[in-house]
C-alpha cells in the first residue's frame, strides 16, 4: 500500500476504530499481577495454533469463567475439564493437545516461578531475548507465541516496549504506516502504542480491515 501522507493521523484513526487488544477483547484486566499474566500466557498459547483468532479468545473467556485463571486452577482442573472449555468455544481441531498443553504450562510456571511471571519479567532483567527465550519454554509458546505475550504485555512491562513482530509490522505496511518498530511507536504516545499494534495484527489477519481506515 502507499505509505500515508499523514501517518500519524492514519495511527490516530486506526488506533480509534481496530485498536481494542487481544487481551481486552478476551476480558483480561492487564495488569502487573499473576492472574492477568498467567490468563494473557494461556491466551498466547490459544493464540498459536492454527485457529482463527476469535476462537481463541472465546476459549479464554470460557476459561475465565470456568475459575482457571490462575496456574494452581488449571492444574487442578481435570484435562477433560480444559477439553470441554474448549468445546464450548468451538476451539474443537486442537483441544486434546492444547488441555495437555496447558496442563503441562501451568506446572512449569508453578514449578520455575512459583506460579508468577513477574518472576520470569525480573529474570530477564530488560532483555527482551531473554524474557522470550523463558516464555518459550513453556509448552504451546513457540516465537509466535512469545511475540503474541510481548505485544499485549508491554503496556503493562513498558521495558519490553516498543514492541512489534513481523505481523503486526506486516499489517502497518497495509495501512501505509512504516513498517519499523521505532518508526510505527513514534506515531501515537506510548501507551496507546499496544492499541495500535493490535490493530496492525488485526489488519495482517484481516486485510479488508484496512479499507475501514
């Protein structure tokens, strides 16, 4: 697309009209405590998979409002318990490995933070890397899934930001914004730039979108 003569009010526009974030639109009060981390992770897993993303965020509202918003609630919670919130939000291709999944997630934040990814933020000291490479190691969070997290999170962990993945720069390139992640931030203040990230994935995952700006 032709770059916009007047790229901050196309960041204006788009931020007004597509900029509700993934985690607003699954009912995730983002903040820096460890239910709303642990919820925005189990997003991020939902996210992942080859499944649109209204589906998954319907399954982490079935989630939240099954009580698994917290790792010791989805590890006491049955596998067939995790399948069936699947279930109820149609999230029916990958349900049996994903309950797995984040079974097997919720143990190892216990297990190596206590059940608190604060922790993991303070490990990683600032180093974007480094927080990733500990997200990855949860199961279902592969590089998709880390960029997913750090995209919602850095609002709320403002040393993560700015930050923006291929997709979402992808989705700035359709709507004539600049397709690098220092350029596309200084367009809007910094804390409406997670809105404006969220509407560029919005826009590479739905390019008609585009035409609504």
């Amino acid at each position: 697309m032709t770059r916009s003569k007047d790229p901050k009010s196309t960041a204006s526009r788009v931020v007004d009209r597509l900029g509700t974030t993934f985690a607003e639109e699954a009912g995730i009060r983002l903040r820096d405590a460890p239910s709303p981390l642990f919820q925005l992770l189990v997003l991020s897993v939902l996210l992942s998979t080859r499944i649109s993303a209204n589906v998954a965020v319907s399954a982490a509202r079935e989630f939240a409002s099954a009580g698994l918003r917290t790792p010791m609630a989805m590890l006491d919670a049955s596998w067939q318990d995790r399948v069936d919130a699947l279930g109820r939000a149609h999230y029916r291709r990958y349900d049996e490995r994903t309950s797995t999944m984040l079974g097997e997630g919720a143990d190892l934040v216990l297990q190596r933070w206590r059940g608190d990814l604060r922790r993991l933020h303070a490990d990683a000291k600032g180093d974007v890397r480094r927080l990733r490479a500990g997200l990855e190691d949860v199961p279902g969070i592969g590089p998709v899934g880390s960029a997913i997290f750090c995209r919602e999170v850095q609002g709320t962990w403002p040393d993560v930001a700015p930050f923006a993945d291929g997709r979402a720069l992808s989705g700035a390139e359709r709507l004539g914004l600049p397709g690098d992640t220092e350029a596309l931030a200084d367009l809007v203040p910094r804390h409406e730039f997670p809105r404006l990230v969220a509407a560029c994935v919005r826009v590479s995952l739905t390019p008609r979108l585009a035409r609504d700006v």
